[in-house]
C-alpha cells in the first residue's frame, strides 16, 4: 500500500540483524511495540502491529498520506464499472 501510494519509508529486516544491534534495535522498539509484533508500521506516534490494511489505510488517511477523496474516487470508479450493463 505504501508503494502505491508512493509513500517513503524504511524498512528494518530485523531476522537479518545480529549481536549488539539487533539488541538495542529491540530495546528501542519496545516502547511502542512491547509484545515485538511484526510487521510493524509506524507512521508519526501511530503503531499499527500486523498486516491490518484497514487500520493501515487510517493511520495514512489521518496522518495526510494519503487522502479519502482519492479512495472514494476509487471505489466509485470501481462500484460503477462492477453495475455497468456489458457491451
């Protein structure tokens, strides 16, 4: 989703750290993920924990990232297309 959007962001291949970085990288994310759920996004002071498109999509709507116009275009263009008598 952040791709389609055209979205930066970092992403932190944690199985691939090791030793004292992964350690401290750990410890950091703690504070917003206690439980060490993965994936993780974090957008601002908002933590979505798992793969969870819909909260996703809020926290990118209510962060500015993306704008509800754009999905309600989207959908209708959808919608429209799916009730449309064929050809």
């Amino acid at each position: 989703m952040l791709d389609q959007h055209s979205i930066a962001y970092h992403v932190s291949e944690m199985d691939l750290l090791e030793g004292e970085q992964k350690m401290q990288i750990i410890e950091d994310l703690k504070v917003v993920n206690p439980k060490g759920i993965f994936p993780m996004l974090l957008v601002g002071e908002e933590v979505v924990l798992g793969y969870k498109e819909k909260e996703i999509r809020d926290v990118l709507v209510a962060a500015n990232l993306i704008k509800v116009n754009f999905l309600k275009r989207i959908w209708s263009s959808l919608f429209s297309r799916q009730n449309s008598p064929s050809p």
